[in-house]
C-alpha cells in the first residue's frame, strides 16, 4: 500500500504556469513506469488535503496508524510518501504507536518532485516498494519494522536523522547501522533488521501520546530566563536536554539550581547529545555527574527525534513521572544501544 502525506515527491510542476501540483497517485505508473515492470499490485491513498511536512503534528501520525492498522491484513507491506522536513520525527513516532508491527513500514521522499528530470524520487520510491514487498524463505518480511529509505540506504526510522538541505544524501543513521543498501541489488543487513517475538500477533495502536515535552538546547550564553521558562513551565512533563559532547551542561549553580527545582516538580529531564555520533556519558566529566546528581536521565546515543516519540509515547502509557523514567534507557524500538 502506498500512502501519500505530501511532500516534494509527489509534486509534478505544471508546465503552464510553473507551479508545482500534486500527483495522482492512483496513475503513480504514469510518473513511475519502472513499476509497470513489477509483479506486485501496488493500491494508492493519499491524505487530502495533502500535509506540508513543517506542518506534521502528532494528529497525523494517529491518522496514519490508524490506517495501517484498518488495512494491515490486506499488504503485505507500507510505503509512506513524506516530506523530509520532519520525515524522522513521523517515522520515530509510527515506530512506537504501531505495536506487534511485522511487516514493512517504509518511509521515502525525495529532494526534488518526482516529475522533475534529475529526481532522486523514482529510485527512491521504487527501492522503497521493492524493501516493502520483501520476504524471507519463510515468507516473512525482511524489514518488518518501521524504516526510512533515503539515496539508495534503509535506516531504522528512530535511528534517522536529516542531515542535509541541498544533497540527495539527506539523511543519516549516525549511531547505528544501515538496515539495507540498495546498488545494482539491496544487500540486506540481517543481523542488524529487529524481528517479532512472535509473527502472528494483530497489531495494535498506542494512540495515547502526551505531548507536553520540550527541548533546550544548551548554548553558550544561554540565559537563566529561558532555562526557567522552559525547564519550569506548568505545562510542561518532561524536557530534553540538548547537551555538549557526552553529556556536559552548565555547571554554574543558577543552572543546576533550576535543573534541581524542575526535578522536584516531578519533571522527567533527559539527556542527549548535540554531536550526531556518540552517545551521552556523564559518569566522564563533573559537570555530566552534577546533573546525574540532579536526577536528569541519560538518553545514551538516541537521536533528539527519536527520544523526542518516546517521551511522547511513554508519558502518554505512564501517568506517573517515576514510572516511565526507568524506560529512558531501555532498548524498545531499537531506538537506543545496549
């Protein structure tokens, strides 16, 4: 099944005017011929309206979900159509709500409209159909768990990150493995491809996602009324904390003082990286100690996208900070190192 969001890939400029249009991706072979050549039925949807991707927010998500789930039993795998702009936060997001998942959840766009003559949106989408559609010997899915295919390599979608705004190569998996590379075949990485406890169970939807977390991202000359308004703020249940190297934040005390007060609140701070390698240590430097002292969690090497649909995730199945806090650094989704 094809499922087109919006985005770039499914633009075809108009050649009266210039402007760009939406595709019918019912006539997808029309823009696609390469998908003429294959055996597979391919059946298209697409939301209408059609969402820009700096417009995503988590009722789309729901949405998708919930459509996945509705025809799960009908495809043996999904390909999602999505602008790049927040393409890793959907695919982090899916790979949380979409439970007992064991087909294929394949998230592609591209950087320039699938009409365009230099698009990278044909490869992309004809390597993402062709990870969807396929099997073991056992005839089970090769990739059964949600993932993003970018400039001929399959990510985890929780390990995806947009990289760059200009080249085809828009994506990266920085701290773990490609799940598959497509050249003149897709070599699949199995021992790095999650599986299933069991193949036969019915998916199913955690839609309860609380979305009251922020981020602060830690810089130099970052004032104590914007660490308060954000760290403090009564709507607020949980902050991720963008932190230098492996972990290291401000050690002046007007800092730790609010990171303490936030913490008896009862607000869950966690920590992550700004580097795109690496991971959070802060058992390496005193002031990564301080907060650990403080009560802030250590993301290890998950991506901000990826933590930022598991807060959401979590605090929407926890009502209570102290229940949810032990699960940070739990590998769930493949989302963190072990």
């Amino acid at each position: 099944m094809l499922i087109y969001t919006g985005g770039t890939i499914g633009m075809r400029q108009d050649p009266t005017d210039g402007a760009l249009r939406p595709v019918d991706f019912g006539q997808i072979a029309e823009e696609v011929p390469e998908l003429r050549k294959s055996a597979l039925r391919i059946d298209a949807w697409s939301f209408d309206p059609l969402i820009d991707s700096s417009d995503v927010e988590p009722a789309l998500w729901q949405s998708l979900a919930t459509l996945i789930r509705d025809r799960y039993d009908q495809y043996d795998g999904f390909v999602v159509l999505h602008g790049t702009d927040t393409m890793s936060y959907s695919a982090s997001a899916l790979s949380f709500m979409l439970e007992n998942l064991a087909k294929p959840v394949v998230f592609t766009g591209s950087q320039l409209p699938v009409g365009a003559p230099r698009t990278d949106g044909r490869e992309n989408l004809v390597s993402a159909i062709e990870v969807a559609a396929a099997k073991d010997a056992g005839g089970h899915a090769l990739v059964p768990e949600v993932s993003v295919l970018f400039d001929a390599k399959l990510m985890r979608g929780n390990r995806s990150t947009k990289v760059n705004a200009e080249q085809f190569d828009a994506f990266s998996s920085p701290n773990h493995p490609l799940l598959a590379e497509a050249g003149i075949q897709i070599r699949y990485n199995l021992q790095h491809i999650r599986r299933p406890a069991r193949w036969d169970e019915p998916l199913r939807i955690a839609g309860a996602l609380d979305t009251r977390v922020s981020i602060l991202k830690i810089h130099p000359g970052i004032t104590p009324q914007v660490v308060r308004n954000i760290l403090l703020g009564p709507e607020t249940r949980a902050v991720i904390l963008e932190t230098y190297g492996s972990g290291n934040a401000p050690s002046k005390d007007w800092f730790l003082k609010i990171v303490d007060e936030a913490v008896a609140m009862g607000k869950l701070l966690v920590n992550v990286t700004q580097c795109l390698r690496g991971a959070v240590n802060m058992q390496l430097y005193a002031t990564g100690k301080a907060l650990e002292r403080s009560g802030v969690v250590s993301g290890g090497d998950c991506t901000t996208e990826g933590m930022l649909a598991k807060l959401f995730w979590l605090l929407g199945k926890y009502s209570d900070i102290r229940e949810a806090a032990p699960h940070i650094g739990e590998n769930i989704r493949g989302e963190i190192s072990e």
